[in-house]
C-alpha cells in the first residue's frame, strides 16, 4: 500500500502500509515538508527511488514513532472519532 502525496494516513493505515510518500512522512512526523525532503536527499530519511519519486519505507516511520512515543501526527482512525451531534 503507497500512501500518495496528498494523502495522510491514520493509525491503521500506517500499520498497514509499505511506503510512504515523503510529505506523509514529514506530517506524521511533525516536521516541515522542505526539512523532510532535506533530510531525504542527505540519508537521515531512508528513502527507496522508483523513477523521480521518492518513498519511504513505512516500518521506518512506525519504528520512530515507537521510539519517540510519539503518534500525535497520525490522523485518527474514523472510528475513534466521536459520534457527530
């Protein structure tokens, strides 16, 4: 599952993906999109290349998240969400 540019993954989507795109990565991370990309040509972000994109190993994410504790750029699954009055 590639997670596209435009797209934010929740909680479960993340669990369930291979790669994402560097700017999902940068929001779920909590950092800017050009620091992202910065990071991404430099190696601090593992990046896999196919053509001109570039995509992040989705396990890489989880496993800074785990390390950090931090999951507050994930957007909620929808049945987390509360019921709309």
């Amino acid at each position: 599952m590639y997670m596209s540019k435009n797209h934010y993954p929740t909680r479960k989507q993340l669990e369930q993906a291979h790669t994402l795109s560097v700017r999902a990565t940068a929001y779920v991370l909590g950092i800017g999109h050009s620091t992202a990309q910065r990071y991404a040509n430099d190696g601090r972000i593992p990046i896999i290349r196919i053509g001109n994109r570039k995509l992040v190993p989705a396990q890489w994410v989880r496993d800074q998240i785990e390390l950090t504790g931090d999951d507050s750029g994930l957007l909620p699954d929808h049945h987390d969400l509360p019921p709309a009055a």
